[in-house]
C-alpha cells in the first residue's frame, strides 16, 4: 500500500486498495461520522503504525472536504496485525459510535471498509453482534474497499493541530474514565484509547 501527498489544492489522490501491504503492516478502513475526533484514539493504539483521514465508499473522482459527493469521512489506519488484530480494531470501532439514525448523511455515516475475504468475514461477524446487542437498529455497513483519497493537509491531525497533544490525550483519559466507569456498572469492558 503506497501513501501519497497530497499535489493540488483542490485535489487528493486517489489510492488504490489491494490485500498487499507495506512490510508486515495492513490497513483498515472505518467511518464512524465525523473523521477529526476518532483520529486520535485511533492513533494512540498499540500496534497502529499511521491513522490518514480521507474520503472513501464513493465513485466521485478527487472528492474534497467542500466537494465531497457521494463519499464519506473515513480513517485509513495503517497496523501490525502481530499487536493488534483486525478484530480488536473493529471492536474498538464498535465502541466509539452508535449509528442509530438511519437518516445519517452518507458524509458521516458509519462503515467498514475491507480490503481482504479475512477482513470481511471478521468485519461482518462483529458487525452483526454488535447490532444484535442494539436490537438490530443500528445503521451501519460493511462494503469491499475499492479507493480512499486522503482529505487536505489541515484535516490530518486536526485535533492535535487545534488542541496539542498533551490536551488531546488527557480528553481521552477523561472519557475513557467515564466510560469505564459507566461499563462497569453495566457489567461490560472496552479497551482504551489512551494506552500508547
């Protein structure tokens, strides 16, 4: 899998999703609304070598944040499956969103992205329970992975851009807190964002 820069404007190029990858590493690709925030939690796993925001799920050629089309908000996380298997990614997806509006735009829908029958398989089984324990209300999808254009330079990293990083994190710590302390309550556990 081959990264590029952006090289006009107006413009993000296109990359091309196949089951090779760099090295060792894979690439996941979600969608779970807006693409700013999740970028970080993303980032702060163990095993996560690159998180890219970008456009995906769309036939628009060179969409943009202003011109984005039929595409939607998504995250290219580049990973090493020997730390963190696609599976827990696809859980921890799983905790950051609940799409129950089937009136979502396609811009912030939710989604998953496979790029391997593996991946599909595992995306799939995961999806499918997690909207059996929401009652089957859950808007979400999960679609072969044909391009991802990366979004513009001042969308990546945006919230350690408009926070720092020591702010971004110590916002996770908080969340993460309440959340565990809201799960414990109800019996159930999620991995943490702010673990790197």
């Amino acid at each position: 899998m081959r990264f590029f820069n952006r090289q006009e404007k107006d413009s993000c190029p296109k990359l091309e999703i196949s089951p090779e990858s760099s090295a060792h590493n894979e690439i996941a690709i979600f969608a779970l609304g807006d693409f700013g925030g999740p970028q970080p939690r993303f980032q702060n796993l163990k095993g996560v070598a690159r998180v890219v925001v970008g456009y995906s799920g769309g036939t628009t050629e060179n969409p943009t944040y202003k011109r984005i089309k039929d595409h939607t908000e998504a995250l290219l996380v580049e990973f090493d499956p020997a730390v963190v298997p696609y599976k827990e990614l696809v859980h921890f997806w799983t905790t950051l969103h609940r799409p129950i509006n089937k009136y979502t735009p396609q811009q912030y829908r939710s989604a998953v992205w496979y790029v391997t029958k593996e991946q599909q398989q595992i995306a799939t089984s995961v999806v499918n329970d997690w909207n059996a324990r929401n009652g089957n209300a859950l808007s979400t999808s999960v679609e072969r992975a044909k391009s991802f254009y990366c979004a513009e330079e001042y969308h990546q990293d945006y919230m350690r851009k408009q926070m720092g990083w020591g702010k971004v994190k110590a916002d996770m710590r908080r969340e993460d807190k309440a959340k565990s302390s809201a799960q414990k309550k109800n019996g159930s556990h999620t991995t943490s964002s702010a673990s790197r």
